[in-house]
C-alpha cells in the first residue's frame, strides 16, 4: 500500500486565490463609492455650515461680508463684535469628483475651495461649490447657495 500525502494540489490553491482577488476588488470599487458620496455629504454639509454663520453675521452686522477673503477656508469666520464659525471648512479632496471642473475660471485658485462673492451692497452673497454625485435633492455639478438656499439648476 502507497500512502498518500494529504493536502492541497495546485489548481486548488490557484482557484482559492482568483476567489480571493475578485472579492477584494469588489470590496475596492465598493469601498471608493461609498468615500466618493461621503465627500459629496460633506461638501453639502459645510456649504450648509458656512450659510448658518453668515446669516448670523448679517443678524449682527446688517451686511454680509465685504471681501471674498473674508470667508476663506481654514480661517475663522468673525466680525469685530463675534466669531462665528472657528474654522471655515475646505473641500475634501479629490476635489474633481464626477461632474466637477474645477479649472473653470470663476474658481480663484483652482484648488477646490468654496469661492464666496459679495452681492451689491453687501446684502446677498454666492457660495460656489460642486458635488461629484447626486446627494439628496442636490444633483451633480457645480451649484450655488445664496441667502434664500441651496440653488438646484
């Protein structure tokens, strides 16, 4: 009697790594879709942010801010009477997600930050930004929010 080794033949082991190979690609697409719409949830939420704390601005000061720098992302949003917002947030990168250009010339640096622009009289404002996806109600590409909300072309 031969006795016979117990184990794994090659085909099987190469079979078990192909398996394994295409799930944790799936896993990798999946994994950057989920991170792509959590961007695009941010960007939403901190665009929603930064108008909360320049309607509190204008409550106290009658006006919106003057200048474009006023509201630039990494620095406090304030007035002489009154921080409101410690930090304006930045855009998370990748900043070209989906349908976002962000070469476009009305964007100052290029870099993907929210671009706030003064109104006339300093009694309205335009907040650019862009989402890669749809995200709730708001679709994919660039948008603008102004004191009456989040504009939806």
């Amino acid at each position: 009697m031969t006795k016979r080794v117990k184990g794994f033949t090659l085909i099987e082991l190469l079979v078990v790594i192909v398996i394994i190979g295409i799930l944790a690609t799936l896993a990798t697409v999946t994994l950057s879709s989920a991170r792509a719409k959590a961007r695009d949830a941010r960007r939403v939420s901190d665009i929603k942010q930064i108008q909360t704390a320049l309607e509190l601005y204008y409550n106290d000061a009658t006006t919106y801010p003057a200048a474009a720098n006023l509201v630039t992302s990494g620095v406090a949003l304030f007035s002489t009477n009154a921080t409101y917002m410690a930090k304006v947030p930045a855009n998370p990168s990748p900043y070209n997600d989906g349908g976002c250009n962000l070469t476009e010339t009305s964007y100052a640096t290029g870099d993907g930050t929210y671009v706030y622009t003064p109104g006339t009289s300093n009694t309205t404002y335009s907040l650019k930004y862009c989402v890669g996806g749809t995200t709730g109600n708001i679709t994919a590409g660039t948008h603008w929010a102004t004191p009456g909300g989040i504009q939806n072309p």
